[in-house]
C-alpha cells in the first residue's frame, strides 16, 4: 500500500475521534511533525508504531493494510497443534519439537504448557490467547502485538521482547528472571506476585502496569516512560535512568541501595517509605520530594 494512502487513513481515523496529531503524537512518544510525515505521506510508521496506533485509533491492523500476517483463516485447536508423534519415544519428542509460531494470527487460542519456542514466536498478531503454565524461557519475542492474553503461571526466563506491543496481558506468578524489554511499549499488564529479578527495561513505555508483591531485585528501567505506576514493598539494587516519570508513586515501600540518575525527579510521590542512606542520596541529588521518607537505621 502506498504511503500516501496509509496516510489518509491514518488522518481519517484520527479526526473521527476528534484527537489532534499533537495529542496522538504524545501517545506514541513521538514528535507531532512525524505525525505529520506519515499523514502527508512523506513516511510511513514502523510495524510495532502500527500496533500502537490502531489501539489509539480503535481499528483493527487491516485497517492499514489487506496484507497484515495470518497464517490460517481459522484457528486450529490447540490440541492438534501441539499433539506428539506418537512414533518417537518421549526423549526424542522432547528434543526433535519446536513449534515455529512466527508470522502468525493467533486469535482465541489455548495453547497452555506450550514450550519449545527459543526463536521461532516473532512478527505475530496474538490476542485473547492462552500461555498458562508455559515454558517460554530464552525466548525472542521481537516485533509482536500481543493482546489480553494469559501467561500465568509461565517461564520467562532470560528472554528477550523486542520491538512489540505488550497491552493488557496477565503475567501472574511469571518468572522474568534476566528478562530484556527493549524498544516495546508494555500497558495495562498484571505483573502480580512475578519475579522481575535481573529484568531490564529499556528504551520504551511502561504504564498502568500492576505490580503488586512482585520481586523487584536487580531490577533496571532505563529510558523508559514510567506512566501510572504504585511501587509497593522492597525495591533492592534497583536502577533508573534518564527515565520519564508521569503518576509514579512509591507507597509503603523500602528502597535499598536503588540507584536514581535523572535530571529531576520532582514529579515522584513518595509516601510513607524507607530508605537506606545511599539511596536517599540520590533522591536528594534529584531534588525528589523527601517528605514521605524516612532513613532505615542502620
């Protein structure tokens, strides 16, 4: 499709719900004069801004283009998708599978204890899909829109989610250990109980994100826009730079030797938290609001 064409569309659907480019470009964490490219048809967005744009806009990814990725017009169950050979011994079986699920349309689907995935789960369109229970560690997740699907209960150790969309997912009782997040855009996920140790976060948007008794230990948010977020309980050897804070809040919460470098981070609500000395150093440096602070003793 022509950009000229995807940059009518882009217009249309924005007018009708009466948005500016200004404000739909503040959504998107870009400039409004890139917005403005993209409707003059001097540019067109990259797959992940896609996704992005038609949440905001509420229409579907065909919307944009007829071509959009789907690899069957009807969903099989997910049964037979991930039924063994019953020829092969078990050991042969657990070594021999590994279920290329890249530049799919996964829609509907329950596809819990899946694993065996490693590389092979990108460029896919995954809604209201269900990963319970799943093994997904050492996996590369990159260029994905991944929709109100359940991966509770799930292992994600050490992988990779690159470039894609993340909005209203269910990560329950998830390990994340060592879990990289780059360049993608994660909202409205419940990180409840999930253990974020050793996950990094970088160079992209995490709001409205829950993350209540999760274990934030190692964890680091650098570059990242921080929008409507509650830190509750022990953040240690913790880490943020150069982040955006809008709504962020630190409530009943113990910070140890957790690291800030930001120009300011006056826009934080502190309430009713400890810290240790060092960290308290850093607030300070930041000229962070230190009147919900009180120094743990040593």
């Amino acid at each position: 499709m022509e950009s000229k064409t995807i940059g009518n569309k882009i217009a249309q659907a924005r007018k009708e719900i009466n948005m500016s480019q200004a404000q739909l470009a503040q959504r998107l964490f870009i400039s409004p004069q890139a917005v403005g490219k993209w409707e003059r048809g001097e540019s067109i967005p990259d797959i992940i801004t896609f996704t992005r744009l038609a949440e905001i806009l509420g229409v579907d990814l065909n919307y944009f283009s007829e071509n959009f990725p789907s690899t069957t017009t009807e969903m099989a169950p997910a049964e037979a998708l991930v039924k063994q050979p019953a020829n092969l011994p078990s050991e042969k079986q657990e070594n021999k599978l590994s279920w290329d699920m890249s530049r799919g349309n996964w829609v509907d689907a329950d596809f819990s204890g899946l694993k065996n995935l490693h590389d092979k789960f990108s460029s896919s369109n995954m809604q209201r899909c269900k990963f319970i229970g799943s093994d997904l560690s050492s996996l590369l997740l990159k260029n994905n829109n991944v929709d109100s699907c359940d991966f509770s209960d799930s292992d994600f150790n050490s992988s990779h989610i690159q470039n894609s969309n993340l909005s209203g997912n269910l990560f329950k009782n998830c390990s994340l250990k060592a879990t990289e997040f780059s360049a993608s855009f994660i909202a409205g996920c419940d990180f409840s109980n999930a253990d974020f140790t050793g996950v990094t976060v970088k160079t992209g948007g995490f709001e409205k994100n829950i993350i209540v008794n999760t274990v934030l230990h190692r964890t680091s948010f650098i570059a990242t826009q921080l929008i409507d977020i509650v830190f509750e309980g022990t953040l240690e050897d913790c880490y943020f730079e150069n982040c955006t804070f809008t709504r962020v809040t630190f409530q009943h919460a113990t910070l140890i030797n957790t690291f800030f470098k930001n120009k300011s981070l006056k826009r934080i609500r502190f309430i009713d938290c400890q810290v240790d000395r060092m960290t308290y150093a850093f607030l300070k440096n930041g000229q962070a609001d230190l009147s919900g602070i009180t120094l743990l003793t040593e």
